[in-house]
C-alpha cells in the first residue's frame, strides 16, 4: 500500500510483533495500535485511503469481520485478532453504535 497512502507495511512490521506474534495472542491493544501507527497525525485524507484499504468488501463499512484482520493490513506476518480483541477494536470505532465502522 506504499503507493496508494504514503504509508509502508514494512514501517511497522518490527513494532507489530507485539501484537502479531501467535505467542501474543490477547496482547492487543488499540490504543497502542493506533499510537503505533500514527493515525491520530495522519491526515484526514490519509486516514481514509487506510480506511479504504481495510474495507475489504468496499461496503463503506469495515465490519467485525475485517476488523479480525486489521494486524494482516500492516504487515503479512500478521495475526488473527481474537473475538475479544476484534469487539474491543469494533466498540473503540463504532461512533453510533450500529455495529460496524464508518468512513468519518
């Protein structure tokens, strides 16, 4: 995705091995995540190209099924997140309650 955000997989894949180790599993946290990867500097612009890309089934929505492989996006050593950890993650993003994630 370098091309398309600005943003490498390769830039995160050392930091992700917290979270995206098999050995790590339950070790995730999002508000480390999104420390991590730095989305609360990113552009507005930059944060739904990330969106965009995590939106799989290009719904407009990143439901708790593509939310389980968020850790997959950023690096292809990624782990599955767990249901605890995909409801956690969904609970942080889902602004009006309705079960999934909007663009804005």
């Amino acid at each position: 995705w370098k091309k398309n955000t600005g943003i490498c997989c390769n830039d995160f894949s050392k930091q992700f091995f917290v979270f995206s180790s098999p050995i790590a599993a339950e070790s995730f946290n999002y508000k480390k995540f999104f420390e991590m990867v730095g989305l609360k500097k990113k552009s507005p612009e930059d944060v739904k190209k990330v969106f965009h890309i995590l939106d799989k089934d290009r719904s407009g929505f990143i439901e708790e099924e593509e939310l389980k492989f968020v850790l997959k996006g950023f690096t292809p050593d990624g782990r599955d997140l767990s249901d605890k950890e995909t409801k956690a993650l969904l609970a942080a993003g889902d602004k009006d309650g309705d079960g999934k994630i909007g663009a804005d």
